[in-house]
C-alpha cells in the first residue's frame, strides 16, 4: 500500500533551477582539475584548470577582486568599467533625467 492511499501525505521537495543558481551564487562552486602530456615518463606540459562560479559579493568576501584593477575592464582615469560599474552609472544618468523632467515647467 503506498502512502498516499493511506491517507499520508509525503511531501516532496522541489528545486527550480533558480533556487540551484541562488545556492550557488551564494555558496560558491569550484571546479578543480590537472591535465598533464607526457612522453616516455617526461612530463611536457601541465594544464591547472581551477574555476570558481560565485557572486561578486561572495568573491569580494573571499578576497577575489580582481576585475576591480584589470587594465582591460578600468579606464585609466579610473573609471569603473565592470558590467556593475557601467550599471550604475546609467541608472544614476536616468535617475537624473528622471527628477528634470518631474521638475515644474517642463
């Protein structure tokens, strides 16, 4: 007799592919692995794989911030110009153009 036919409700629990993002995000993933080509016991080449799959906040935590002094992602005025930085840059240009146009007059 199964347990819904007497009269027991086994609940089960459910995971969307969101939820599995947000623990991951928030937990951090890593993936870690060596390759290694050799010939006749005389190792040519070594490839060291390591990935981290995290927020920013969790990698700032750790102590991963990288992107932040990466020539390629700032300016050399130093401007931000990481996703996030470029994100909030453009909301505050609408936020300003925003409170002009709810200004009397307009």
């Amino acid at each position: 007799m199964s347990m819904q036919a007497r009269g027991v409700a086994v609940p089960r629990e459910t995971t969307t592919l969101a939820d599995l993002l947000d623990r991951v995000l928030d937990k951090g993933l890593v993936v870690a692995g060596d390759i290694s080509v050799s010939l006749a016991n005389v190792e040519l080449l070594t490839i060291r794989i390591r990935l981290l799959v995290c927020s920013i906040d969790k990698a700032e935590q750790i102590g991963l911030n990288w992107w932040k002094y990466d020539r390629e992602l700032t300016r050399r005025d130093g401007e931000d110009q990481t996703a996030i930085g470029r994100l909030e840059k453009r909301i505050a240009e609408l936020e300003r153009e925003l409170e002009r146009s709810r200004k009397p007059g307009r």
